[in-house]
C-alpha cells in the first residue's frame, strides 16, 4: 500500500484534502479521532488514564474531562511523558490495524491525516509527505471567522505548531491552498492521477519507475539536498540498523554543479551479503526502492577498473515524479570510498566542477541514452584518479560516514 502522510497548520484545508482523497478511493486515518477513540468508555487506555491522573480528570458522567486533563499535564513533563506512555501505544497500534485492514482489503492508497507529523519527526514512516500549505493570515482568518475562535487563542494555537518552514522541508508535495476549495480539489485530482495512483501501482509491481529515454542536464536546484535528506530518511526508517551509513553522493549533492535531475544515495553496510538478504531487499521495495537487475550499467569505470571490480548493489525508486539511484556498497570499500572522495573534491574544488560540467554539456549534447552517457564520460574519470588521491594526501582528506 502506498502511505501518504498528510499534514498542515491549524485552518490549512487539511480536511478538504483529506475528504477528496477519500472521494478517490484512498482509506484515509484520521490521528485525531484515533486519538479521541482510544479514551472513549470501555477502552483500556481510558482506565490507565484512571489509574495514573484519578478521578479528577474525570466528568461526572465518566468520560474524560480533556481541559482538565489538559491543566495537568501542561508545564509537567513528566506528567505529559506517562500520558504519552498510555495512549501513543494505543493509538499507532489502532492506525496500524486500520491500515492492515484496509490493505487486507484490497486497497492501494492509504492517507494518514496527521497534523502533528513534523512537530514529531515522523515523515521517513511515509512514501510521501504532502503539506497543505497556506498562509499564516489566510488560515488565522479562516479560525477566526469560520470556526467563531477567538484571535488571541488562534495565534496562540499557530504559534505552538510547527512553522511553515519546517512543514516545507518535510513536504514532497506542496499543496496551495490560499485560493478556492474548489482550486484546492482540482490540485489534488492532478496528484491523484499523475502520482499517486502510478507510483501505488509501481509499488503493487515491485517495480521501478520508468527512465527517461535519453540524459537531460538540469540547473543546479537548491532543493536537491533537501529531497535526498528526505529520501534518506525513508530509507534508515525501512532499513534500521542493516544501514550502516547513508550519504547523498553524486552531483546533486555538489552545490552549483549542473546534473541530471536524479538524486544518488549511497547506503552503506556491513557486507554486500547482508544486502542480499530476502529481508533487506524486502524492506527496501516496500520502501518504493526496488532492486533493479542489470545495474552495472550505472556505474561507470574508474582507474580502469570495471564495476565487477568495485562491487554493489543497485536500487531505484517507484515514484514516478522523482528520480533516485540506491548504491549500496560495502563500508570502507574501495568504490563506497571513492564516491565520498569524488563528492568532497568536486565540493572543494572550482576547477575540477568547471571541468566536469565542460565534460557533462559536451557528452548530453549529444543525445546520448544512459548507458551510452555513463561510458562516455569513462575516460574522464580513468584520468582523475590519481586527482584524487593526491588531493586527499594533500588535505587529509578521510571518509564521514553518514555526512549530507
């Protein structure tokens, strides 16, 4: 199932996004009336509530009294710490059933509507993180006028959120919502249909998406660093402990170098036979990251050595939207070395980004399919090598595992 992770700040249209995607044929689970569920009569977490806070949270017909609830935890952190002990349990096991369920039944695209999803750094548990996203003035005045809040209690409950900023970073999708609802719905059927729905069914296949039939260079975008950080994360959460560095390597990770627009990660682990393994290469095709056979072509030959030689393993990505190389090498590694060194030098080095860009316009000037780009600009690299080398010797230049 594809899981998308939606959020955005109070009065957004988060639940104008929500209801549509539903419309579509998304199950959609709401963490808010999860939340409220698990402390309804008769639940467990509802008496350990009992148990820990007493009889004074409580109103006189035994439901909970959530203001004075609200009193007691507020300003006590170890207060707040057990309640969290009691319903976080309760409530990621209730969604997680939800979403079991819903699979179970056949369904391909679930929504976790889910308004706190930054504040709690949870957007590596999504295949996408979509933000509505609305100005503050616009959404203050939408709380004010539409729900009848008070102004001085709807500052109050923006300012205690996440920042526009920090839901930005987070996003894969931006989704405009200081227009229309109905300019909002026409927004998410264009997703729906030229992401979501292909990128769930990419994921339903195990398969990647499809590449583009020949190398198209890009302009340098501030936002590549950004994208893999996100990537990345998606990829530590899937993989755990198996995942023994994570790096952004390749030319989106060089600032101001032309590329094509393909993000390329670097995972390292213990050994290539821990990738092997049915449990790694599960995890990272559920992640939307499916290996993909042939993938030597990928690589090209440095100090004449040939891919055989410097061994890894490749996989791509199910988004049809974004596209993302997976290189999982062996830590300390010959090539899991080199590619952290070509990073460092290309980042460090003027001279050597003007050349590499000369030698990346003049091979895409000629049309040429991947493959055929990655083996022309072979020679380049056999002639850098000892560049390198002698660049590290120069400024002690070693490994960190795991840097941007």
């Amino acid at each position: 199932m594809l899981r998308i992770g939606l959020t955005g700040g109070i009065g957004s249209g988060k639940s104008t996004v929500s209801a549509r995607l539903a419309e579509l044929g998304a199950v959609v689970v709401d963490a808010d009336k999860i939340a409220r569920e698990v402390v309804e009569p008769g639940e467990p977490a509802l008496a350990a509530i009992r148990d820990r806070f007493g009889d004074t949270v409580f109103g006189p017909d035994g439901a909970l009294d959530r203001p004075a609830l609200g009193r007691v935890v507020f300003g006590d952190p170890e207060a707040l710490a057990a309640l969290e002990s009691i319903t976080h349990p309760a409530i990621w096991g209730r969604t997680a059933d939800r979403f079991s369920a819903a699979e179970a039944a056949g369904t391909s695209i679930g929504v976790h509507d889910m308004p706190l999803l930054v504040e709690k750094q949870m957007a590596g548990e999504y295949h996408l993180v979509v933000v509505v996203d609305t100005q503050e003035q616009v959404r203050l005045q939408r709380l004010v006028e539409l729900r009848g809040m008070p102004e001085d209690e709807a500052r109050s409950r923006i300012a205690a959120q996440a920042t526009d900023e920090q839901r930005r970073a987070a996003a894969d999708v931006l989704l405009d919502n200081n227009g229309t609802p109905e300019q909002l719905v026409t927004q998410v059927d264009r997703l729906w249909n030229e992401r979501f729905t292909p990128f769930a069914d990419n994921l339903a296949a195990g398969r990647r998406r499809e590449r583009e039939p020949v190398i198209t260079l890009s302009d340098p975008d501030p936002t590549w660093p950004a994208q893999a950080a996100r990537h990345l994360a998606r990829i530590a959460h899937a993989l755990g402990d198996r995942a023994a560095t994570l790096d952004h390597i390749g030319s989106t990770a060089v600032p101001g170098l032309v590329a094509k627009d393909v993000l390329d990660l670097q995972v390292g682990v213990a050994s290539l036979a821990d990738a092997d393994e049915e449990g790694f290469v599960r995890a990272m095709t559920a992640a939307g990251y499916p290996r993909v056979d042939g993938y030597l072509a990928d690589h090209p030959r440095v100090d004449g050595r040939s891919p055989q030689e410097w061994p890894k393993r490749f996989h791509g990505n199910s988004d049809p939207c974004v596209a993302v190389h997976v290189h999982v090498r062996e830590v300390g590694s010959p090539g899991w070395r080199w590619a952290l060194l070509f990073r460092a030098w290309l980042r460090a080095e003027a001279t050597a980004r003007e050349e590499y860009t000369a030698l990346k316009r003049e091979v895409a000037g000629r049309g040429l399919a991947m493959e055929d780009y990655a083996e022309a600009k072979e020679p380049w690299f056999d002639g850098i090598h000892a560049r390198l080398e002698e660049w590290a010797r120069q400024t002690g230049w070693e490994p960190e595992a795991g840097g941007a």
